[in-house]
C-alpha cells in the first residue's frame, strides 16, 4: 500500500512533552524535517522504540504546543547519542527526528463526516 493510503497515526498525547523544542529546519530543495535532542529514561526509551517501530513507513501527526497547528511526517529511526547530559533518572540521550514535514489541518480525513 503507498504512503499516501496508509492512516496517518498521531503522536502519543502522554508523549506530547517529549516534542517540545523540536527544530523545524527547510532544506535547500524546501522539504522541511525536524529533530530534537533529550535525555530518557528507560521507560520512555521503549515506549519511543516501540511507537516507531509500529509507525515505520507510516506517516506520524505532530500537534504543536499551541494545539491550533501540526505537522505531518515521517519518522526517522531513534539515534542513540551516548551519555545523558542529565544523569539523574536518565539512562541515556536520543535524537528523535522526522522528515518530509509538511502542514496538516489536525483533522483526521477518515473521520470527517
């Protein structure tokens, strides 16, 4: 099936947090990607593993902190980035990034009336 006829999946709520300070950057051909770097603990590290592995191929919905704008993307594979810069309850620091960013009117098309 294309990427195009697959739902798109939205972001946890419960993980909405995690997204703050993600860095929205247009490349020189205008796609837009998005990345972020955090420490986790290793609860969130599963559940962020397991998410993207049930969302690889799949197009994730991204409502920003405002809740009146998202964005729909592609995520990419967690990177592992070493060390927490935070050790304290954090097992660990990750890269959680997404390409092929573009606006989306939070509205699911399969639910519209």
């Amino acid at each position: 099936m294309p990427l195009s006829q697959n739902p798109v999946v939205e972001w946890p709520t419960e993980g909405r947090h995690l997204l703050q300070g993600l860095q929205i950057t247009t490349g020189p051909n205008g796609t837009r990607f998005g990345h972020l770097d955090l420490d986790v603990d290793a609860e969130t590290l599963f559940l962020l593993n397991d998410f993207e592995a049930r969302v690889r191929h799949r197009q994730v919905r991204l409502r920003l902190a405002d809740d009146a704008a998202c964005l729909v993307g592609e995520m990419n594979v967690l990177v592992g980035l070493g060390a927490a810069a935070d050790a304290t309850g954090h097992i660990g620091r990750i890269r959680i990034s997404f390409h092929d960013l573009r606006d989306d009117s939070c509205v699911d098309p399969v639910s519209q009336g």
